[in-house]
C-alpha cells in the first residue's frame, strides 16, 4: 500500500470542508532540529554536536536534551479495516501528525513511525502494523530501543465505556478488556504505569456483539461529530508535551458543548 496515498485519503475523509474549524498548530521544523533530532539515537555517542561558539555551548550546556515522547494509536492495519471503530487509535494519531506537519511515511518495529518535534519536544508517532492483539510486541521494541520512560508514552484508543466522540486522559490504569492494551502492558513487564487517551466508541445496539460492533465502519454523521474529537486530541497532545499531564488532562476531561462549523 502507498503509505502517503493511504494517509492523504484518511485525511480527505476526516476533515471534509471543516479546515477552518481547527486551531492553528502547526510547527515548522527549522534546520537546527537536526541537533534536537539527534536524540532518537539509542546510541550514547548520539548526545555529541557539532561544533558551536563558546556563547552557545554556554546556554545549551544549561539544558539537557529533552527525552522523546512516544504517541501510540492502536488499530488493525489493511483497507478492510479503515475507519472502523476499532482503528479511532489510528484516525486520531494521524489528525495529530498532520497538524503537526509530521508523515508517518517509514516503517520500522513493525509499525508505522514519523519523527519530529511539537514545540521543542521531540516526538515519536507509531501505528502498530501487528494487529491489536499483538500491538505491545512494535509498541515494546520502540520503548526499548530509544529508552523512553513509560511516563512519557500515550497510548491512544477506543473505549467501548465511553459515549461516542467523549475523551478521557489519565496518567495509568488497567486493559479494561482492551486487548491492544493488554498486550501493551504485557510488553511493559506488567507495568500500567504511562498515560492513555481513550476515545468513546459507545456501546453496541440491542444484543449486537461487541466483536462485531468495534468493526463496523463508522457513518457519515459519526464521521463528522469525531472531526471536533479530533481537534480536541491535537490541542490535549499539545498541552500534555509543553504544559504537562495536569493541564492537558483539564482540557481533556472537563465536559464542555462541542462547537459547530458556521
């Protein structure tokens, strides 16, 4: 699958005449962030710069380097599973990415990745590529590799005890029957100590299958209500990366109207 193809046609269907509703958010990535980059290597020579003047060594050697974030949406990869309930992971990792100006154009750790910073921050984003009953095996290999404190990877997705398009942040917890996430924690020794942000899928109608429920595409109208989800997600990751978990968890969490499109 063309990867770039796959993500401008997701975008297509997920902000359909709605671009001027989003806040503006979009960094651009100056030359320098090839220095501020360089701390993707797991390598301990990668600290190492180039040569500087005296005065900027002075203000840089005040601040260490900041350590990545990594932001993990959960989902099943293939067209068959495109803009199902089971794959809001994915949808809102990408709304995420694209604000950001960031392409999850490389494949590596079995998974979907693009690299870049928000603010200052240096930034991980990952899509899983396993399926969700083994997303902790890309999920724990990325952790490892690059040495990110659990503290500092969000794991995104669906939550059939949420209503439809609601967002809740929290700093740890259980699977919740979820089995992505019960993978992920199983990858992380059991550890269920790093932030998630679950998005709403609702409960299924009548008697319908649960199973059968978070694969079923979502509708046009549900489509368009979970544009403004998404918006929400692109300023929460924001604050969570710039601010810190309480005030992005304050945004997240406080029930507020959504707003409409004029």
């Amino acid at each position: 699958m063309n990867v770039a193809a796959s993500l401008s046609s997701i975008a297509t269907v997920r902000f359909p005449n709605c671009h001027r509703c989003f806040r503006s958010s979009k960094t651009l990535i100056p030359s320098s962030s090839l220095r501020i980059m360089s701390q993707f290597s797991s390598s301990p020579s990668a600290s190492s710069s180039p040569p500087m003047s005296s005065n900027t060594v002075a203000v840089e050697s005040k601040k260490p380097p900041k350590q990545p974030w990594l932001i993990v949406g959960l989902g099943n990869p293939g067209k068959k599973y495109h803009s199902t309930r089971h794959n809001v992971g994915f949808e809102m990792v990408d709304a995420i990415a694209e604000a950001e100006g960031i392409s999850l154009s490389s494949v590596s750790f079995k998974a979907l990745v693009g690299k870049g910073l928000i603010g200052d921050v240096p930034v991980i984003f990952a899509k899983p590529q396993t399926f969700m009953n083994k997303s902790g095996e890309s999920v724990g290999s990325i952790v490892s590799y690059y040495k990110i404190p659990l503290k500092q990877v969000l794991v995104i997705f669906d939550d059939l005890d949420l209503p439809f398009a609601k967002l809740r942040l929290l700093p740890k917890g259980g699977h919740g029957g979820h089995n992505g996430m019960r993978s992920v924690i199983d990858h992380f020794k059991g550890s269920r100590d790093f932030p998630r942000l679950r998005i709403g899928i609702g409960r299924p109608p009548g008697k319908m299958d649960p199973v059968n429920f978070v694969l079923r595409p979502f509708t046009k109208q549900e489509l368009e209500e979970l544009n403004f989800t998404f918006q929400d997600g692109v300023e929460a990751v924001r604050i969570l990366l710039l601010e810190g978990f309480n005030k992005s968890a304050t945004f997240v969490n406080s029930a507020k109207p959504l707003e409409q499109c004029g």
